[in-house]
C-alpha cells in the first residue's frame, strides 16, 4: 500500500479559477469581512465558500490570464438572530455585494457545530427538562447525551423567526458505553439557540429506557475476533495510471477538475474523455431524511444533511488501509470555520484505481478465438459523518466511458423505545428498543455538456408490442421516445416495468451513422418521497417527490431545496426555478437526480449498520463510434493464473 498526499497549497498555486480554496484566501475574506465592519465579536460564518463564476467565463479561461476569486458568506449574528449573505472578492480584498435574510421567508443559516456544543448545557440548565429526566428515573445528567436535531419548519404557534433545534435525548451507562442504545424517550426540548433557553418541553409520556448496550467496538459485547481470514494485498508495483497536476486528474483517457465544498463535499468539475466534454459539474447538491413517525415526539424528524448540516463540514479524515486500499492519493479539505479561520482536514479525498472484473470476453466458434479483458475503474470517494449515521460517496469513471456515483450508508441507527402501540412505524432492534422506518434520498445535480453546451433529454421507454399483422408470432416490442421540452415536462418519476432511462443527447453532433452523441441515465428505481403531499417535508423537499428535474443552467441554482433550507417553509430551489415554464430542448440543460434507499431497518442493522448502497449510472449511447475499449491489453500473465 501507497500513501501519496498533497497537503495545504499555497496562495500561489491558485492558477484557475475553479481551484480550491487556499487557507490564505480564507483568511483574506475573513479579514475583509472584519473590515467592512460584518464580521465581529458575536457574528459567526456558518459557511464560507467559493464564489464559482459563470459557467461561459469558466469555460472562456485561458491559462496564464487574470481572473477574479471570490468567495460567498453566510453570516449569523448569534446575539439578535439576525442573518445576511455576502460576496467578498479576494482578488480585490472588497465587499462586492450584501443581501439581509428574511427567516421567515428565506429560511435560516446551516446549523455550525458551536451550536450543536450549546444545547447541552441550555437543556441540563432547564427545570423543565431536569424534572422530566427524573420522572425516568434518570439522576446522573452528565450521562445523559442531549441530542440537537434540526427543527424544520410545522407553523407551530410561537416559532415564527426563532433560531431553533430540537432536542432528544439519550442514556449512556458509563462514560465508553454508546448511548444509541439507551434512548430516553417521550421527552423532546424545543431549544432557542439566540435566547439560549428552552422554549418548550413536549411530554408524551414515561416509557422504559432500554437496558442492552450495543458497544459494537468492545470485545466484551461482540466476542473475540474470527481468525479464519487471509490477507488480500492490493499492489501496484509500478506506481498507479492517473496523473495529478494540482486539482487536474488524468487517467486512461480521462480529465477532470477535483474541488471541495463546505456544503456538497467533493465536485468533480469538467468531466471529460479523450478531450470530449460530459459533466461540467457533478456534486451531491442536497440529500434528506424523512423518518416515518407521526408521533409527538418525533413527527418533526427530517433532516437535511447538505442543507442543514453541510455534508462538507463533516468530512472524515481517511486511513490506509481501512478507508481505502491500494495505491492511493489523498487530497486535504481546507474548510474555514465560523470565525473564519482555515481548517484543514488531512486524507479528506481519496483516489485510487481498482480491478473491476471482466470488461469484455468472447471465445469465437468459428476462429477459436479467445480473448478477455479487465476491466478497471478509477474511485474518488470521501466519508461524512452525520450524527448516528455515515455516508460515503463513491464517484467511478470506467474505461468504456461510463461514469457511477455509489453512496453508502452505514452507522447507528437512530433509536426510539419499542412496543406493539408503535409497531406501525418501528422495528424492534433489540430487546424493547425501536428503529423508525425512514429514507436516505440522495439529490445529484448533473450539469451537462455532452460534447458541448447545447443538449436535449428524452425520456426512453421499452414498449411492448400487441399482436396483429406487424408481430403475428407476439415477439416484438420497440421504444417510446419523449422528447422533455420545456420545465414543465421536466418532473419524471422512473419506472422498472419499462426500462425507463433519460438519454442526454447533442443535437448539434452526430456519430458516424449520423445520430446524435449521447449519455444516458440510468436510475435504480427505488422510491420517492413517501410523505404526504400536503405536508411540511413534501413542500421542503419537492426535489425528493420525482425521480428527476430537468432545468435551463443559470449560475445561481445550485441547490433543488434552495440555498437556506433550514427552517425554511418551503417552495424554493426547484418548484421555484421551474414556474417559468424555460425551454430546454438544444440548450444548456441541469439533470437532478433524485435517488436513495426507503430504510425499514432490520436486527441485523444494530448495534452497527453493515453498509447499504444506492446510485446511478450514466452511460456513453452512441457517443463513441464503437468499443472504445479495443485498444486494453491483455492482462499479463503473471496476474492471470490460477
């Protein structure tokens, strides 16, 4: 195993406009912002990220030449509440623009990790809440971890433009025991994060916290380790096929512009095969989990983590070995935090190539010819860590073209108590301790430049075909093709009983039989959104309702729930791009896919959950005049034996 690492650059190295933020530049906004007389002692930087221009100036770039960075921020006045967003250039060291924010319309800031450290010492301080530990039973609070959760956004009298989280709270036995298993439930705080006191206590009830620990991590709980496993070493005694220069990857055809953000983690900026544009942005825009509880405790629980938590801001550090194996390059994150001051996170991409089976085989009859090739693909992939759950994000670029984003989920389940008067809405895990049924709904924006700017999409339809004169033996089926014209159209639900995929095409090039170059989409067909339509979650997260939108680019829609989307009422981003109705067929298309897993947990998934996965594939349809993997050689002999 191989640990390549490139650590914090320089200010100097900045020589794109879509390279990554330096600590430097961070720094320079910060001290700009103080400046201007916007950042101080009680104002905080929920996010601070990079400004990425116009996709023509980008696009327009010309290596060597000047450019402008800039960056956005979000800032909170943590003593009124009161918020504004920001645009500083650093190029210029000026504030170019400042918006005030309206929580009742335009939401709230995300939620900062300071925040998440207050609530513990505002619910241990309330009467309220201490009398309520107590009727459990529960005397040692500082074993008792209080849980911060965001509050979304119910209309509930009293709530109206108040900063909020909403607090549960969990038992732990001894310092090292994991309080998942212990959850103290009926019992939900409603805190106030700019008065810093509880605004509300919801009581439904004492039920029994649950007494089994699920300490996945002590021997004494799991046993000893099985000793019946033999090493699997991954080498590459040559060194690894791609090439680094900065934030540019080449490998086997291949290019591509790594960046990271606060909110979406890892981009991957101007995909490219043998210099031939696909993607020019892919990202995990926003993802939510709705849990399925209709109870006073919990009916509020859905959660955004991109939105509300920035996916980016928790970003593991990844290890040799466990997170990754083989021959591997890491990439740091360098993140500001909310007073503004870089942090790096070390190992936070990994990159790395791996085997992937038969690529293509066939032993001829007639020849007796008989050739194989292996099939090999390039994984970038980071790890977040959202509360209970972790998530990791696998993007795979493959020789013939294709490219797969793979998302898995594993964790802690997030715990209820458990009996039959809940059993339409949990499992039971273990022994009296529940699992609500929830979903992990994944949005990936996809924007599009196959072989150029100007596509169309068509929604494609395996169609059966009846019987009569054209089909007298009931054998043939065929195609539908939709064309999607305009926004309007652009709301498709996927559908297994006809292979639906959605096929991006360039009207403007064709291949050599005089057909348009194409990419297509192929989703996995699990479901969507499973709230009611009329609720509050449905009107956050119209994205997660349709398996895909399709919309005309504009540089300031880059997120399907909105921008703010904490507390946030509903009705932005998508359903707000989309009422006026912009043409998309030969213009410059966004795809946003929405897919994701519906979690009815299962014993097995406690005390840890073993990984569940989820994706998409897009793939070449005609962009490629044939195989463009004829040209692979064989493997050689010394790793091809029995």
């Amino acid at each position: 195993m191989t640990d390549l690492h490139i650590g914090e650059r320089a200010q100097t190295a900045v020589g794109h406009p879509l390279d990554r933020l330096t600590a430097d530049e961070i720094r320079t906004a910060a001290d700009v912002l103080r400046d201007s007389k916007l950042l101080g002692d009680s104002v905080r930087l929920p996010v601070l990220a990079l400004e990425e221009p116009p996709k023509a100036e980008v696009l327009a770039f010309t290596p060597g030449t000047d450019f402008d960075r800039r960056v956005r921020a979000v800032l909170l006045d943590t003593a009124t509440g009161s918020s504004r967003s920001a645009v500083v250039s650093v190029t210029r060291k000026q504030v170019d623009d400042v918006t005030d924010l309206d929580p009742l319309v335009d939401g709230q800031p995300p939620i900062m990790l300071e925040e998440f450290e207050l609530v513990d010492a505002i619910v241990k301080g309330d009467a309220g809440w201490r009398d309520a530990m107590a009727r459990r039973g529960v005397t040692d609070l500082d074993l008792v971890c209080a849980c911060p959760l965001s509050a979304g956004a119910f209309d509930l009298p009293g709530e109206e433009g108040r900063r909020l989280l909403r607090v549960l709270s969990f038992l732990q036995h001894r310092p090292s025991d994991h309080p998942w298993a212990h959850p103290i439930d009926g019992v939900v705080a409603y805190v106030d994060l700019v008065t810093r006191e509880v605004v509300e206590i919801v009581d439904a009830g004492v039920v029994p916290v649950p007494v089994e620990e699920g300490n996945f991590d002590d021997a004494a709980f799991v046993g000893p380790d099985r000793t019946s496993q033999r090493p699997i070493e991954i080498t590459q005694p040559e060194g690894p096929s791609f090439q680094v220069d900065g934030d540019v990857v080449t490998w086997e055809g291949w290019t591509f512009r790594l960046g990271f953000d606060a909110r979406e983690g890892l981009v991957l900026h101007q995909l490219a095969m043998h210099e031939r544009p696909i993607v020019y942005r892919a990202s995990v825009a926003e993802m939510v989990v709705p849990y399925g509880d209709p109870g006073p405790v919990r009916f509020w629980q859905n959660y955004f983590d991109a939105g509300e938590y920035l996916l980016g801001q928790q970003v593991n550090s990844l290890e040799l070995g466990c997170d990754c194996v083989g021959h591997i390059h890491y990439f740091d994150a360098v993140l500001a935090d909310s007073a503004g001051e870089p942090r790096t996170v070390p190992n936070a991409v990994c990159m790395h190539e791996e085997d992937f089976g038969v690529l293509w085989k066939h032993t001829d009859l007639f020849t007796g010819s008989a050739q194989t090739r292996r099939q090999r693909r390039l994984v970038i992939s980071f790890f977040v860590t959202v509360g209970n759950y972790d998530y990791g994000f696998y993007w795979y670029l493959y020789l013939d073209g294709t490219i797969e984003l793979e998302v898995k989920a594993t964790g802690v389940l997030f715990t209820a108590a458990y009996d039959e008067k809940v059993a339409d809405w949990l499992t039971e895990v273990a022994p009296g301790l529940g699992a609500p049924y929830h979903q992990h709904l994944f949005c990936a924006r996809l924007d599009m430049t196959v072989d150029g700017i100007r596509n169309a999409v068509d929604e494609v339809d395996v169609r059966r075909v009846p019987s009569g004169p054209a089909n007298a033996y009931g054998n043939a089926f065929g195609r539908t093709v939709t064309r999607i014209a305009s926004e309007a159209e652009g709301g498709r639900l996927a559908d297994a009983s006809l292979a639906r995929s959605w096929r991006i095409e360039n009207p403007e090039r064709t291949n050599r039989l005089g057909r348009p170059v194409a990419y297509v989409l192929r989703p996995q067909e699990q479901p969507t959104l499973l709230a009611d339509p009329g609720s509050s979650i449905a009107r956050r997260a119209a994205f997660a309702t349709k398996h895909l939108w399709v919309t005309r680019y504009a540089e300031d829609e880059r997120y399907p729930a909105g921008e703010f989307v904490n507390q946030n009422p509903g009705g932005a981003g998508i359903p707000a791009w989309t009422v006026g109705d912009r043409g998309l067929d030969g213009e410059d298309v966004v795809l946003w896919h929405t897919f994701g897993v519906t979690h009815v947990p299962r014993p097995e998934d406690w005390p840890v959950m073993p990984v569940d996965t989820c994706g998409f594939v897009l793939r070449p349809h005609g962009f490629f005049d044939r195989n463009p993997t004829l040209d692979v050689p064989p493997s050689a002999g010394s790793s091809c034996h029995a």
